[in-house]
C-alpha cells in the first residue's frame, strides 16, 4: 500500500547558509574586505616597491570577494564558481606562501599569501580547506549523487 502526500517534496541536503556555513561565509567576507583594503593601498601607494606583491594582494581580493559571493549565491554553477575560487586560493596559499618561504628574495613584501598567510593568522592557509569540507558536505541536490537525493 502506497501513502501519496499532496505537499511538495522537499530536499533532504541542508542549506549551505545555516550553522557553521554562515559562519563560513562571514570569515570569508572579513577576509574579502581586509584583503581589499590592504591590496588598494598598497597598489595606490608603493606600487613600483613590489608589483608582483601588490598584484598577487590584488588578485587575493579579488578571489575572496568572488568566493564569498559563491558561497551565499544557491544553484549549481555558484556552487561550482565556489569550489573553483577556492580551489584556486588554496593553490595559491601553499605555491605563493612556499615560494615565499624558501626564495624570500622572490617576495620581499609581503601578500596576503606570503609565508602561508602568517600576517593573517595563518586564516589563509586553514580557510580554504574548511571551505572544500563544507562544500563536499553541502552538495546542491541537483549536484547529488542519487542515493544523496533521496
């Protein structure tokens, strides 16, 4: 005997927004705006110090900014612009962050990924990587595999 309910059906996969997620996502967006604030004055002020620096900073913004978005954003292709931007930081993180390290002559001012994120707390470095947990856990349904749907 089969039971029909007339209400709609619902998705099983939490939201991306709710509990650690939002806070997730408010790291990210402090990151965004101290990374944005830092880059400008840094590329206004002594661009011609460290062009490299200053552009990395630059880009470091940028990829924070579009990650924060993604993150609030629902459907599948934010869900994918997400793990790009946040793929892309975390490789940026360790190959700037090692460079930094073993050839600081490469660097000598620091980016916001400089020495793994140490003039950050370190948040660089460990941020992406609860980033790509959470998105791993918090797949879109459509996204789901399908004994993840049901």
């Amino acid at each position: 005997m089969t039971t029909h309910s007339t209400e709609p059906r619902r998705a099983t996969r939490p939201r991306r927004l709710s509990g650690i997620g939002r806070v997730l996502v408010a790291v990210y967006g402090v990151l965004a705006l101290a990374a944005t604030g830092r880059s400008l004055v840094q590329i206004v002020e002594k661009f011609d110090e460290a062009p490299l620096a200053y552009s990395l900073s630059g880009l470091a913004a940028v990829v924070y900014i579009v990650a924060t978005i993604a993150l609030v954003r629902p459907g599948l292709t934010w869900y994918r612009v997400a793990w790009a931007t946040i793929v892309f930081e975390f490789t940026g993180v360790i190959v700037i962050g090692a460079l930094s390290v073993l050839r600081p002559d490469l660097f000598p001012h620091d980016t916001v990924w400089s020495a793994f994120g140490r003039g950050y707390l370190f948040i660089p470095l460990v941020l992406p990587v609860l980033g790509m947990w959470w998105l791993a856990r918090h797949r879109p349904v459509a996204f789901a595999a399908p004994e993840d749907a049901e």
